[in-house]
C-alpha cells in the first residue's frame, strides 16, 4: 500500500475513533477531569488534530499519537523490570509447548506489508484485548505463566502476547507500531545464529532463554539470515512512565466495544473472515467489566455500531 493510502486509511480511523469517544460521551468524561488526566487530554486533542503533535526522531506511532511526557527509550535494561527473571526461569516450560504444538494450530500468517507471503506468522495467547481459546489451549502453561507478570497489558486492544515466527532469509521491513502506550518484551526460544533487530539505531540480538526489552513506537526491523525459522514469545507491557489513572482511563477508552470493533478491521487483514465474529461476540460480552457508568455515560448511542 502506498505511503499516502495508509496516512488516508490513518486519518480515517483516528477520526472514527475520536467520533465513538464523543458520541458514547468518554470524551467529555476525561475533558471534565481533574489534573490528573491532564496529559490524557493533551493526548486526545492531539488524535482529534486540535493541537500539533509530538514529533520525536524516528518514533512515529502510525495511528495514535505519542502520549505527551513520557520518557521514551528505544532499549530498556531488563534488570530493570523484575518480571524478566521469572520468564527467563520459565523458557524451558513455555518452549516445550509452542515446538509441541499440533499442526491443526498452526502459526498464522501475514502477508504483504511488512513481509512477503509466509515470512512473518504468530500463535495469539491474547490479541485486541481479549483471550483467544482456540491457541490457548495448546499452552496452557504458558498462559499461566504470563498472566502472572506485574504490568502486562493484554486487556488494552493493541497490546499483545503472542508467539512470533519469522521464517529463514527473511526481512520486515523498517515500521513503527500503533501507539506510544506499551513497552514490548521478547523471549528467545528458538532462535538460529544470525538473526538481528534494529530499534531506532540499536541493534539487538536474541538468545534463547533471554528477554529483550524495546519500545515498538520506534522504528524497528528484523533479519533472520539463517536457513532455520526464528521462534520468539511476544509480550507487551504498560509503559512504565503512566500513572495508574492514566491506564485507567486509556483502558476504558480503547476497550469499548465499539471501539475493538473498528480498531479489529484494522488489524486483523487477512484472518478478518476467520475470527471477526469470534472477537465481536467477545468484546459485547467483555463490555460488562469496564465501568460504563463513568467513563461512557451515553453509551446507548453506540448501539447501532455493531
């Protein structure tokens, strides 16, 4: 796709996101705030293009803008983040399962974009905010494994866990993530020599069993020179530097289920036909658990939306 399509395709999406927000009534909700959304609303008139957004060398989130005043790295230290040494303790167990998965669960693939057909695959534990079963239960250790580390983000719709599989000679291509929000931890598990990642001008390595920590906000991309596939666990986390008010509402913003909803299409590309009406059912049913009362006061205008 074009570069000038996808800034369309971009635009198109912020403004039906910052509609859904204003018509549910969550956007005045958060204008009428106190000062401790106040980077929350300097955010959200950045995405309705009321004040000009931040621009920072070689981060740009390609749907949301970047959340004003945090302290962005491209690399973080994993000492610094005691969760790494509980899933590097854990390599063993979560390895065994993906490498014995059955061949009825196989990766998912993408194509075009980022990488040519059958280059860049995953097996989601967790994609747009809600658990998927159907690769769940192949891992089952896993998921309890991940479910108990401090920070993970797998209920926000655009972070992830999944098992990522990048096939032999193959390159994505230089891209920035969607937002700002997350930072993004791998875990080697069955990586060959001479496989490579460049975030922003840093190139990392991964070894099994050890964790990487980066920000995805920035530009990054990936080589696996090697004539073997490259298996990494994918996790993302919130990012350190929001406060707990501050994910909160983040959270009941994205997760209305209008929202996952149109944010899905977006996503989900190729597989849209084969679990679109799995994840609707789920985000109506998962809709339950945010605190519509406070954070979308005229949700009921949305009911037409899905």
């Amino acid at each position: 796709m074009l570069p000038d399509v996808c800034e369309t395709r971009e635009r198109l999406l912020q403004n039906k996101i910052v509609q859904i927000m204003k018509q549910g009534g969550y956007w005045d909700v958060i204008m009428d705030g106190d000062d401790s959304l106040a980077r929350v609303k300097v955010f959200l008139k950045t995405l309705a293009g009321e004040i000009p957004a931040i621009v920072n060398e070689m981060q740009k989130p390609n749907v949301l803008p970047i959340f004003p005043g945090l302290n962005y790295r491209p690399v973080h230290d994993k000492t610094d983040y005691p969760w790494t040494a509980q899933l590097e303790q854990a390599y063993g167990v979560i390895r065994e399962e993906i490498l014995n998965v059955p061949s009825e669960c196989d990766f998912l693939g993408y194509e075009g974009g980022l990488a040519a057909e059958n280059m860049w695959s995953v097996v989601p534990m967790y994609y747009m905010g809600t658990p998927i079963h159907y690769f769940q239960k192949y891992c089952p250790k896993t998921v309890e494994i991940i479910n108990s580390l401090q920070g993970h983000c797998f209920d926000y719709p655009w972070g992830d866990c999944l098992f990522s599989r990048q096939a032999p000679g193959s390159h994505l291509i230089a891209h920035c993530s969607v937002d700002s929000f997350r930072i993004r931890a791998h875990l080697g598990l069955d990586v060959p020599a001479n496989c490579q990642m460049r975030v922003k001008n840093e190139l990392l390595n991964w070894r099994n069993g050890e964790v990487l920590i980066f920000e995805d906000s920035f530009e990054h991309e990936v080589w696996n020179r090697s004539d073997k596939p490259r298996i990494v666990l994918i996790i993302d986390f919130w990012h350190p530097d929001l406060t707990l008010i501050e994910r909160q509402a983040l959270m009941a913003g994205f997760r209305k289920a209008e929202m996952r909803a149109l944010m899905s299409v977006f996503r989900l590309g190729d597989h849209r036909d084969r679990f679109e009406h799995m994840l609707l059912t789920a985000f109506k049913k998962e809709d339950s658990n945010l605190d519509l009362t406070h954070y979308w006061p005229t949700a009921d205008s949305l009911a037409s939306l899905i």
